[in-house]
C-alpha cells in the first residue's frame, strides 16, 4: 500500500477479511475515548438515582452514549485523514490505511449519529437524545471544523464535547438538569487541558509537522507546564464544589482530596522539571490525569450507596 499524492489515504487491501473491515470501522470509533464515556456517564447516573439507577436505562444510556461518542470520532477521522497520515500516533488510523474508504467512514458516521439520536430518544428521554446530538455537533463542527486547526486554545474549548456525558447520564435518570451535574460538567471541562496538553508535549513534532496548533507543540515547556498546573488547580476545585451542593459523602470527600493532591502534585513536577531544564515526562501527568478522573468517579459511584 502506498500514499496517494495527498497523503491522505492509501489503497485498501485486497481481498481485506471481514473480521479485519469489522475492527477497522470499529477503531473509527475510538475505543480507548470510549472508556471516558463509561466511567464518567454511569457514576452520574448513580448520583442522580441517589443510589442504584434501573439497569435497563444504565444499559440503555451507555449503549446510546457509545454511538453518539462514536459518531462523533468517526466524523474526526473522516475530516482530518489529511493530517493523520502525516502523524505517527495516527498513521495507521483506518482511514489512512486504507482499510475504510471515506465514503464508508462517513456513512458510518452518520448512520450511528442518527441511530444513537433516536435509541436514547424511545429507550430514555428527549432531553439526554438532544443533548447527545449536541455533543456530536460540538465536537464535529466547533472543535474539529472550527478550532483545531485555527488556534491553540482549540482543546479548551473543543474538550466541551467530552463534557456532555455526566449531563445526559443525569438527565437519562431525572429528565432534567440541576446544579449537580453542570459542575461535574465544569469538572471535566477545566480537566481536559491537563490531561491533553502532555499528550501534545509528546507529539510536538507532529503537531507542528501538520501546522496544528496545540499547545504543547506552539510553546516551550515551561510554559505548558504552567497552563497544566493552573487547570489542574482549578480542577480540583471544582471537585470540591460538589461536597455541598450533591452534597457528597466521606467517601468521596476523601477521594476529591486525596487524589486531586496527587494529580496537583504531578502537574508541580512536569513543571518544575522544564523550568530547571531537565528532562521533562509529560506521559506522567497524562496517565495520572485519567487515574485521577476514574477513581473519582469511581467515588461518585460509591458515595450515594453509603450512609455516611
């Protein structure tokens, strides 16, 4: 398989199994993102229902929410196969390959964008349906249209996207909104930057190879460390937000502390390293990023079914 002129694309295999035209339309979909949606959508619902949710709508919201988040990577994939044939985190995307063809990914795309719409639609309520269809266009047309390419601030204001699964698994179980869920969806926002901006430290050198300006790659890296440690403080602050408007228990209480002292304390490190001039980890902060965000949701999960 070869590049074509616009190094965008390649030719597909020849006679490509089904099993192996099954994992690559499935990649599109961006499973390890997948994995935020559950472990941010089902503790949600948890503290909505103030314990333990009917597993039918748990069931219901998660299979909805995987097709929405999926429609929306896919919908990624189609619009940037420029740039990612150029990056070696992306290089071997299906798109790239040739493995999908992009009249196939961008079918797929819109077929899991209306079906998604729909199934949370009859299997949970309008709400969390028109939600979801406004995380797909959040994050196809403002972040992956509008921003990427355009301005280093595009992760900002992009991550909304990744934001919108604590409010549709809140809305699933109440069919409304109230304070709780828009300040785990603030949680999440003021998260995203930190978690990603290491990532783009890493991948500098690809990012400034496809002219997109992440900030890990338009600045040094004192400078991205200095960004990570002010969100990662606001982070966990508004962590704290919700002990007494949930309110929330010991457990999670214990948990905000704990593990938002941590994730400050690796964000203070990644910092202080590309200020002495030493050999900075980004990798560090961003693998501590996503432990902190799943052991505390894990805690928002746990909390409502405790008496203390």
């Amino acid at each position: 398989m070869a590049l074509t002129d616009t190094g965008a694309r390649v030719s597909a295999p020849a006679r490509q199994s089904f099993g192996r035209t099954v994992r690559a339309y499935v990649q599109l979909t961006k499973p390890r993102v997948l994995e935020l949606l559950l472990v941010t959508t089902i503790p949600v619902m948890f503290l909505a229902a103030n314990g333990l949710p009917d597993l039918w709508l748990i069931l219901a919201t998660v299979v909805g929410g995987a097709m929405s988040a999926g429609s929306a990577a896919s919908f990624n994939m189609y619009l940037d196969r420029d740039i990612d044939a150029h990056m070696k985190r992306t290089e071997n995307r299906p798109l790239v390959t040739g493995e999908v063809t992009p009249r196939g990914a961008l079918v797929f795309s819109w077929t899991l964008a209306v079906v998604s719409t729909v199934w949370l639609w009859v299997f949970t309520n309008w709400v969390a349906a028109a939600l979801s269809a406004g995380a797909i266009f959040f994050y196809v047309v403002i972040y992956t249209i509008l921003l990427k390419r355009r301005t280093e601030q595009n992760i900002v204001w992009g991550g909304i996207a990744g934001c919108f699964p604590v409010i549709i698994g809140w809305s699933a179980v109440t069919e409304s909104l109230t304070w709780t869920p828009f300040i785990l969806f603030l949680l999440v926002f003021l998260w995203t930057p930190p978690h990603y901006w290491p990532l783009s430290m890493k991948y500098k050198g690809d990012y400034a190879e496809v002219d997109v300006p992440m900030l890990g790659a338009t600045r040094n890296g004192t400078q991205v460390g200095l960004q990570v440690i002010l969100y990662a403080w606001a982070t966990v602050a508004s962590s704290l937000l919700l002990i007494p408007v949930a309110p929330m228990g010991l457990v999670y209480t214990a948990s905000a502390l704990v593990l938002g002292g941590w994730f400050i304390y690796e964000s203070h490190v990644l910092y202080a390293r590309a200020v002495r001039g030493e050999k900075v980890r980004p990798m560090r902060v961003f693998h501590a990023s996503i432990t902190y965000l799943t052991l505390l949701f894990v805690a928002i999960a746990i909390d409502p079914l405790l008496p203390f």
